[in-house]
C-alpha cells in the first residue's frame, strides 16, 4: 500500500476503533508477520483490534471504499499461513472479541465470540454435565473462531467429529461490510447449508464474529489407556485392529520415540525412552460396556507386542496423560529451534506405510522427523527438525514437505485434515482436484468475494498475481 493510502486509513480507524486498537508501526507489526507456519512471512501495513461486529462491519467497509486488502486473524496457532497478509493490507485481528455471550444446557448450545479461546468455553461449561467436543492440540491458545477457520479437529475428533459437526449458526460480516445470520440453533434447519459452507473457508468468504455451537452430554465415564510398544509397526498395525475389532475409541493417538523425548524432558510423566512408539487410547460413554471395551484393546494391544498396557488409575493421572499429549508440539522446541508440521491424511490400513515413509525421506533429506498424531482417523502430524536461520535446511524441509504429502496423496488421502490449505499447500489443489471442481470453488468464492479483497491469494491457485512461485520461490503454479 503507498504510505499516504496508509497515513488515511490509520487515521480513519483510529477515529473509529481509538488509537489503542490499531498498530502502524513496522515493529509492532511484526508479530503479526506469520502464523505457526513460520516458513513464510510478510508484515501487514496495519493491524486493526475491533471488539463489536459493527466495528468489523465498519473497518471492512473502509477497505472496499480504499480498495485495499484485508484478511481476519485470530490467535496465530494456525500450521498452513492461513493468516498469512502475503500482499500487505489490513490485518482484523479479532482476539479481543472474547466474550461467551450465552449458555443454553436446556437446548445445548452456547454463543460465543470469535476470540474465545477453546478452553475457556470448556472451563466455563466445568459442572454443568456438558462440553464443546471439538479439543485442538492448540486449545490452551487457539480461539474458536480459527477452529471455524480450518475446521479444527483435535484428538477425540475420531468419535465426536470435527468443528463443522458441532457449529449450529454463524454471524458474518461478507466482503462487502454487510451482516448476516447463517444457520440457527435449531436442530432442523430448511435451505442451504452455508453454515457448512463457511466453516473451513479459511476466511476467505467471510468474517465470523459470532458462533452458535453444539454443547455435547458428558460420558458416564472414561477409561484411558497407555499402550508402549517396541516398534512403530506394532503400534501402527494395533490402531487397524482396534477399529477393524468394530471399536470406536473417543481418542487414539501415537507419538513416536522422537516425541517420547520431548514430552519426558518437558513433563516427567514417565515414558520409557527406548520404546519406538507409544498409544493413548480413550474410550468412553456409559459405564456399562466400558470395562469390556478396555479388555477388547488390552487383549489387541498384547496380541501386536505391546510390551506393556497401563490404565490411567484416576483423573489426575489422566489429565496429566492428556496434557502430554496436548503439549507435545511445545516440547518440541527442545529438540530443534525450528520445526515445521504437516497434515496429511491417509487411510487408517496405510499408517504402516506412510511412517516407513516419512522415516526414509527424512533420511534421504537429512532430517530428523518426530511423529506425533491422530491415528485413529489417519491424520498424522510429520514433525521436520530444522534451523530456519539456514536456508539450505529451509530448502530440503520444503522439498520433503511436498514429497510426503504427495505420498499421502497416492495413498488415497489428503493434503490436510486440520491445518488447512493457507499458502502452504496451494499447489496441491490441482493434484486433489478436477479443474472443474477448482472452477466451481473459485465461482463459490466469486459469490461472496466479488473484488478479491478478502483474503487474497489463499486456498485456491490463481492464474496471476501472487501465486505459488511467490510464495515458494522455485515452485511453479499448476494452474
């Protein structure tokens, strides 16, 4: 943006939003440069906090009448540069749009902010015998507007399903600065589901600044299982057996020996250090039935070589189970100052397959990749080690990148199960997509972004302008 267009809109916003909610400055502006992809960067020419919708309304409408980009942000926890400005513009940060509005436990849904964080909405709901299912790893930081973003999962999505399952309605502001009401919290809702629609856009057809979600009964009980093996084999061929046993776990996740390392530097649970990999197995629901699951998998686990089966002996033990789990990708830092992780999908029966994978490309590379996932659904999480001060590193983490996503793909699944698409991987959308399914999601698009200003260059690859090549240099657009 030239610097007088600047010097106009931060003085129009300062006069609506007050000089305490918009940033200017290059060095105030830098936090905002990236997202957890920290990959890519680019520092936006200004960022704004609004704290209504009215405010967001008016802060969009300012854009369209300077003809400037702007794209929303929540938290930042996003792993795909999702909120990445790669062209400059307006930053809507809309983390002090916090405020759970309402709870309603009769008919089981609440209404919330976008800058929620996920677990305040499950601290708040602590004793009422109801929870908001959807746990990302991020939940301790990630807001529930950027779980709609990217229609987050998190590890009991395997049972309970991801965001869009449990999103009722939403408020946005299109575009253009007008507000609508998508949805209701009614069960049995007539017309298109444009609910469904922009939940995992990734801002890029709207802005949300309200959410009416789903609140779901608390299970009777729970009973949470560490399984330890010798081998990611062993572990991976359990996680096929459980399911094809006709048992569906609450959650099933794996962390290998590289993730084992972190989280006991970090937390002192007691894993032992030399197993290959290890299961976090949960199964809840009525208490009747439950005993029976839990010896169905201790008997699968012991029959693949599980070397050792334990049950979490209370609640304390658990929380401090799953909060390993959760923190993982923090102790990661104390293997490596970078890292950069991807989000592949791939048929539950592949998993064998796909680790072998992952293992011999990062020996091709010379990279160190730690896994940690959610096994049950397929979605593993890849872990590349690096140094992003050094570019040849930065070059080989790319370069792996792309080939286990592709191996995913031949595999039969997807690029992305959580993250997103973002920038990181507009690229992949020609080798997952017809042109014309791109075609009928660039015309979607078209319909409620008609200028392009929202969110620019993301999801989809563009025929000019900012495209793959400039976001990954060395890269060519497929389209």
């Amino acid at each position: 943006m030239p610097s007088a267009q600047v010097l106009a809109l931060v003085e129009e916003f300062e006069h609506l939003l007050g000089p305490e909610n918009v940033l200017a400055q290059h060095a105030e502006l830098v936090v905002y440069e990236c997202d957890g992809y920290v990959v890519e960067k680019n520092v936006p020419d200004v960022a704004v906090f609004p704290r209504t919708t009215e405010q967001v309304a008016r802060v969009v409408r300012l854009c369209n009448r300077y003809g400037v980009p702007f794209l929303p942000r929540g938290a930042g926890t996003s792993l795909a540069g999702g909120c990445l400005p790669v062209g400059g513009g307006v930053m809507i940060v809309l983390t002090r749009m916090k405020n759970i509005l309402h709870i309603d436990l009769r008919n089981r849904y609440a209404v919330v902010e976008p800058g929620v964080v996920n677990i305040w909405l499950t601290h708040a709901l602590r004793g009422t015998g109801f929870h908001f299912a959807p746990d990302p790893s991020s939940q301790g930081a990630c807001t529930i507007g950027g779980n709609v973003a990217t229609n987050s999962g998190g590890p009991h999505t395997l049972k309970y399903g991801v965001t869009t399952n449990h999103v009722l309605a939403l408020e946005v502001v299109l575009p253009d600065g007008s507000v609508h009401q998508l949805g209701s919290p009614a069960l049995d809702r007539p017309g298109l589901d444009l609910v469904g629609t922009l939940v995992g856009s990734e801002g890029t057809l709207g802005i949300v600044t309200k959410i009416w979600v789903r609140l779901t009964r608390d299970p009777q009980g729970y009973r949470t299982l560490l399984a330890i093996f010798d081998t990611v084999d062993q572990a991976t061929e359990t996680i096929t057996r459980i399911i094809a046993a006709g048992i569906i776990p609450a959650a099933l996740e794996m962390m290998d020996q590289g993730i084992l390392e972190a989280v006991e530097a970090a937390f002192r649970f007691g894993f032992p250090l030399d197993a290959g990999a290890i299961l976090l197995i949960e199964v809840d629901g009525l208490e009747a039935g439950l005993d029976a699951q839990r010896d169905r998998i201790v008997e699968i686990c012991r029959s693949c070589g599980a070397r050792e089966v334990r049950q979490a002996a209370d609640a304390q033990e658990r929380a401090r189970l799953w909060k390993c789990r959760k923190q993982a990708f923090g102790a990661v830092g104390r293997l490596s100052p970078s890292y950069c992780t991807q989000d592949g999908v791939v048929p539950r029966s592949k998993l064998p397959h796909i680790l072998r994978r992952i293992y011999q490309i990062g020996s091709k590379y010379q990279l160190r990749i730690v896994n940690v996932f959610h096994a049950g659904d397929g979605n593993i999480h890849p872990i590349l080690l690096f140094d992003e001060r050094d570019k040849e590193q930065l070059r080989r983490v790319l370069r792996a990148s792309e080939e286990i996503l592709q191996e995913c793909l031949d595999c039969g699944g997807s690029v992305t199960g959580e993250h997103g698409i973002g920038v990181e991987k507009i690229n992949f959308m020609p080798r997952m997509f017809t042109p014309e399914d791109l075609e009928a999601m660039a015309r979607l698009r078209q319909v409620f972004n008609p200028q392009g200003l929202l969110s620019p260059q993301k999801m989809l690859p563009t025929a000019g302008g900012c495209s793959v090549e400039q976001v990954h240099p060395g890269r060519k657009a497929a389209l």
